[in-house]
C-alpha cells in the first residue's frame, strides 16, 4: 500500500529515460515496496560507498527501518522506483538518541 504525494519542481524537467515529469512522491507501507527501497539503497551503497565489502547481499536495511517513527517514501519515475528516503520522526517522549542521525549530530544529545 502507498500514498501518492505529488511532487511538482520548480522547473519542469524529465528524468533521464523518461517522458514523465514530475515524478510521484509515495509513502510505502507495504513489505514488496519496503524490499525494492531496500534493494535500491544497497544498490546505491554499492556503487557509490568506500566500504563496499561490509554488505554483498541484495538489499540493505537496519533496525531502524522498522521503527514506529520511520517513514519510508520512494520517488516513483511510473512504476519505476527512482529514488527513496527514509523520514525518522522524534516523539516527545523519546530521547533523541532513539534517532537515527544522533551519532552525527552530538550537540543535540
């Protein structure tokens, strides 16, 4: 399952190999959808991360992904994934070490 968030830039522009501007922005719920996102995000590592020894396996995921908190949200090119992000939200009741950029920033800590 996914919801649609249009995506419109400020400048109309087509992704390379496509016809379709914009692309759509959806909100994926479902395990199929969270795989292929999983699948692109360890493509990319592969291709563009130093340490490409740590993980050789078809997808990429961590204890985050399955976090209450976590959004997942892929760019969708039609039918094609063309890019994803995952959101983590911080609840107030958690502390922001629960997050998963807060090794990167300690002065929030």
């Amino acid at each position: 399952m996914t919801e649609t968030l249009k995506f419109v830039p400020k400048k109309t522009v087509t992704l390379a190999g496509s016809d379709q501007a914009p692309f759509e922005m959806r909100i994926v719920k479902h395990a199929a959808g969270r795989r292929e996102i999983y699948a692109l995000r360890q493509r990319a590592y592969q291709e563009f991360m130093t340490a490409k020894d740590a993980a050789r396996s078809a997808e990429f995921s961590d204890s985050f992904d399955d976090l209450a908190i976590a959004l997942h949200i892929g760019a969708y090119d039609g039918h094609r994934l063309a890019g994803a992000m995952r959101l983590c939200f911080s609840r107030p009741w958690d502390s922001l070490e629960t997050l998963p950029c807060a090794a990167h920033y300690p002065a929030l800590l």
